[in-house]
C-alpha cells in the first residue's frame, strides 16, 4: 500500500521544458508530477528545492489539454521527448497512468519519438500503444531502473517500486513489443549492491532477457538521502555507506542541491569490476557521464532517442556536478525550500 496522497494542480508554465545538464541538455521533458509516489530512499529528486513533502504527490491536471496547442506553435518541431526526469511515468495511481500514456499517445500519433526510464510495473494499456499500431515501437526508447534482484532490498530501499521479478517481466515485454530497451543500474550503493556475485545474478537475468546495453552509477550522498538513509535504515548500516564518503565535501551544484561522491578511485573499481562481470554475459556496460564529472564516463542518452546527433563518446563531464535529471519547476504560488 503506498501511503501517499494525491492532489491535482494546473501546469501554468510551459508542458515541455528542456533539459540543461550534461546529457539532458537541450532535451524537451515532460514531468507529470511533482514528487513521486515509489518512494526510493535514495531518489535524486528528494533533494530539489520546491517539491511537496514526502507523503504527498502534485498532479499536473491540465497536460493533455495543452500538449497538443503547444507543440502545434513550436518554432522548430519537437522530435524527442523524454519523460518524468524527476518521477517516473508508471507511479501506481490511475490518474498519474493516464495522463501518462495519454501524453506518450499523442507524440507518438505525431510520430514524435519518447523515452522514459521506470522502476514501476508497466501495465497492459503502454503496450495496447504498440499492439494496435506496431509503427510507434522504433519511436520508443525505454530504460528500467534496477540495481538488486534482492526483494528485502526493494522493500527497503524502493517500497513502493515495482519487485525485480516484475520488473524483469517488464523488460520481457517491452522487447517482445520491438521496444528498444537499456537497463540502468543507478545507485549502486558500496557495501550494499556492489558485490561480485550480485553483479553476476543481476546480468545473467538480464542477458537472458535479451539486454545488451546497461549504464551505472554509484550513490550520490545529499542531504535529503541521508535523512531518509538514518531513517529507514539501521544506524549500523548508515555508518557503513558513511564511511565511503568520509573526507568528502558537500559541494554546492547547479541545482541547488549539496552532493557528496564516493572517491574516484573507489568508483572506478566498481565500474572496473562491474563492466568485466556484464561483459561476460555480452552486456556492454557504460558509466554515467553526468554523475561521475570527474572520472571518465560517456554520456547516457543516445542519439537515437534525443535526435540531437550527439555522439555517446567516453570523455569527462567538466561540469558542475547536478542531478541525474532536470530540476523540477516550482509553481509560483509555492516556497522553494531546499532540503
């Protein structure tokens, strides 16, 4: 049961804004709602100024109304967009379903291409979208969050997120659908997930699905995900991840938010032994670009799925550090707190 209220407000700025860090740069991006109901302790979002509080959801009630006048007055035509940077598309409430798929419905009727990336379960009406017209799979790009196929593991670090098994399911069925489909393994947390053998579980499962493309990174230690880490988790195990970041800097970035990384050299082996392990099951595994601007990494989305023509080239990010997406924007009528 997800103990989270929903309420309903009109979008008064613009439906689509475009992205402007690292990958998402440029990018036109759809957030149907302001905070998420999937409840991730680690969730990048938790730490953008403005968002609701925990326990409630912001609904933006009027989208499918105006998407369709503003691409129509668009000076350059939109020919990406990418969805719910701070939320995810498939949140279990109907009402957040439906403005969901109603938006994907009428890109794809404009032969207008769309990405997302989800930890929730896809339901059957995504796939009616494919089913009654094969045409809109190629202009689909669908990325699904997964770290762990452990089930204690969702159920205290995602409690509301889809469970591995569904979300394995979810993969068989987007290729089955012709949907080009990546995984993205974000946040491996040290001492947590970052394992041999749970790497090899996890890319073995996703080999035999059909997986060929992954990307990774490691945790990002905000203020807001420590919060929630000290309170979900044993004061034991808080102290373990601590112990990565210790020495470390709470740096301020560009959306308004504080981060601490991991140490390079402590990422770089994780990426190092992870990338071996998917390799071994003909995965091609790359590091996040955005999260990791220090080290090298290549850049997360793709030209095919952005029309951008960027090249997805191994290189450093020399950039403030930022989140994993756009930062959401505040309604005028609300107080932008930063947590």
């Amino acid at each position: 049961m997800v103990h989270t209220s929903l309420v309903t407000r009109e979008k008064k700025t613009s439906v689509l804004r475009k992205g402007t860090f690292g990958c998402l740069a440029g990018i036109p991006t759809i957030n149907v709602t302001q905070g998420c109901m999937l409840g991730c302790v680690y969730c990048y979002a938790r730490g953008y100024p403005g968002l609701p509080n925990p326990e409630t959801v912001i609904l933006f009630s009027n989208l499918v109304q105006r998407l369709p006048g503003e691409l129509s007055r668009k000076r350059q035509p939109v020919s990406h967009v990418l969805f719910n940077t701070a939320s995810d598309s498939f949140q279990p409430h109907p009402d957040i379903l439906n403005t969901s798929i109603r938006l994907m419905e009428i890109l794809l009727e404009r032969s207008i291409s769309l990405s997302f990336l989800t930890k929730g379960v896809i339901p059957h009406r995504f796939f009616d979208l494919v089913d009654d017209s094969p045409h809109h799979a190629p202009l689909i790009s669908a990325r699904i969050g997964m770290v762990s196929l452990k089930e204690d593991y969702q159920k205290t670090f995602e409690p509301h997120a889809a469970a591995p098994g569904v979300r394995l399911r979810n993969i068989e069925r987007l290729m089955e659908a012709g949907i080009r489909t990546e995984v993205r393994i974000d946040p491996v947390i040290p001492f947590v997930t970052d394992a041999e053998e749970d790497f090899d579980c996890l890319f073995g499962e996703l080999s035999a699905r059909g997986v060929t493309r992954a990307s990774i990174s490691v945790l990002h230690l905000r203020p807001a995900i420590h919060a929630q880490l000290e309170k979900t988790l044993p004061p034991v195990s808080v102290r373990l991840i601590e112990t990565m970041f210790r020495g470390s800097a709470w740096r301020t970035v560009g959306s308004s938010t504080m981060s601490k990384l991991a140490p390079g050299a402590v990422r770089e082996r994780i990426y190092d032994r992870a990338r071996e392990i998917a390799g071994e099951h003909g995965v091609t595994l790359t590091v996040c670009a955005c999260k990791n601007p220090d080290i090298p990494g290549e850049l997360c989305t793709d030209p095919i799925d952005t029309g951008t023509g960027l090249e997805p080239t191994r290189r450093q990010m020399l950039l403030p550090l930022g989140g994993d997406d756009t930062v959401p924007e505040v309604d005028e009528h609300q107080n932008a707190i930063s947590r």
